[in-house]
C-alpha cells in the first residue's frame, strides 16, 4: 500500500479476505459468548450473530454481521448479507437486552441487505426501517462499531446507537463506489472517482460529524495485527459504557435522538 491510502485503497482494505471478522474479534476481546438464535418468525439467518457475551464480570449483548472466509462459508452467511430475518433476529435481542438492562454492542460489515424477491416479499425494507425506528427507543446504552463495510440500509438496521466507533479502514456508506458510478456516470469502472467523492472513509466521516471516534489499525490492515486493534476497540467498549450507564434512560435516548438530529442537520448544511 502507498504511504498515504486513498478511499478506494481503504475500501480494498475493508473488502479483503482476510480482514477479521465479527466473530474474530468477539472471540478476542470478550472472556465469553453464548449465541443465540432465530427470530421466532421465519429461521435463523447466519449472516448475524446475535448473543451475549460476558468481559471482565459484565454483561452485554452482541449483534454481529458476519462474513465468510471462503465460498462454503459465504453460502452459508449468504456473503453478510442479512434477509428481514436477521433483522427480525437482531431486534429480538436487542429488546431481550433491554428487559435485563444489558448494554448491546453491535459490530457492522455488511456489502448491503440481501436484494432477493424472498427477502422482499417477506418485507426486507419493514424490517429495517423498524428496527432504524426501535432502535432509538432502546432503553440502554448502544455502541455501534464498523469494522470492514458498512453499506446501506443493511448497516444501517443496527447502526443507531449513542456512540459509533469506526476502524480506520473500515468504509460506509449509502451504497458501493460501483453503484454509485454505474448511477452517477453510467460507468461502473470509475470506481476510484466515486469512491473519493461518496465520503465514505473514517476520517471524511468523522469530519462529517457521522461518527464519533477512529480506532487506528496498521497501514497494511487489522489483520496485521487483529490483538492490538482487539485491545483498542475493548478499551472503547470499556470507557464508552461507563460514561453513558451515568445517564438515565430519559438521558439516554434524548442524547441518542439529538445526536442523529443534530448529524443530519450538519450534513444538510455540509
């Protein structure tokens, strides 16, 4: 990689085969994890990984997209793309967390929400937005970490949360640089151009008010070193839920509204 990374450089990063995974750094930074699974409606669709993890006496609960390492592996976590199912699955835990006051960390990865006519007639675009609608309502604390992409309405289904924490070569964004090109200029190829102008690196989005915090990786990727970048977003984790269990649950979800409020004014205004 050159020494200073351009955003297609970093969306090559976040796409790699070998960046970690959600699991990967469930298993790294937490002492312990119980999946749990289904979303009592229709199956249980593996592309999320939902459960409870314990770290050093507490507990949370974990929403997780999840891609595979290779083509066995991506048919069965259908490539992180996640049905109405997932999102069904997610909502389900997100709101057992709250009954027993467990703080909910979710890590995103997703290329986008499965685009199949399945998924669609089992209402893939109400799913989401109920969980977008839910999720503001959640009555404990919500830290939304992107690790690799983070596309569309498929990331944004478990990104409202009161902190959102990004890697630094971790990309999101309203869809792909191809997609993008292929609408703008009707030109799939350009991908570099639109990459660039989309905004959809860490630091553009921290500029962009739509995060709150990088966490650094090594210039060649998380894989490089997957027990530092562990160690960073635990200590994020850490700090982040002891700040916001000081807030009541009023607190809690006045500040999450504002902040997604106030981002979206700033954006209008940017």
């Amino acid at each position: 990689m050159p020494e200073k990374l351009t955003a297609w450089d970093r969306v090559t990063l976040a796409r790699s085969k070998t960046r970690p995974t959600a699991l990967d750094y469930i298993n790294n930074i937490f002492d312990e994890f119980i999946e749990l699974h289904g979303d009592r409606n229709f199956s249980d669709d593996k592309s999320t990984v939902c459960g409870i993890a314990t770290l050093e006496g507490k507990s949370y609960t974990i929403i997780a997209q999840q891609k595979g390492r290779n083509t066995k592996e991506n048919i069965i976590r259908n490539f992180g793309m996640p049905n109405p199912e997932a999102y069904r699955k997610s909502l389900r835990f997100m709101k057992q967390a709250e009954k027993f006051d467990r703080p909910i960390i979710t890590f995103v990865d997703t290329k986008g929400a499965y685009p199949g006519i399945g998924a669609e007639e089992r209402g893939q675009g109400e799913a989401i937005a109920k969980n977008i609608m839910e999720m503001f309502n959640i009555k404990v604390p919500i830290i939304v970490i992107i690790i690799g992409e983070g596309s569309s309405g498929g990331a944004l289904a478990i990104g409202v949360g009161d902190k959102v924490l990004m890697l630094e070569n971790a990309i999101y964004s309203i869809l792909s640089p191809e997609g993008f090109a292929s609408i703008l200029w009707k030109d799939g190829k350009k991908v570099k151009e639109a990459a660039e102008i989309m905004k959809i690196t860490a630091k553009d989005l921290k500029d962009l008010k739509v995060i709150d915090k990088i966490i650094k990786e090594p210039k060649e990727g998380a894989e490089k070193d997957i027990k530092m970048v562990s160690q960073e977003i635990k200590e994020e984790i850490q700090s982040n839920i002891k700040q916001l269990e000081k807030l009541n649950k009023d607190e809690l979800l006045e500040n999450r509204y504002q902040k997604f409020r106030n981002m979206g004014e700033y954006l209008k205004i940017n």
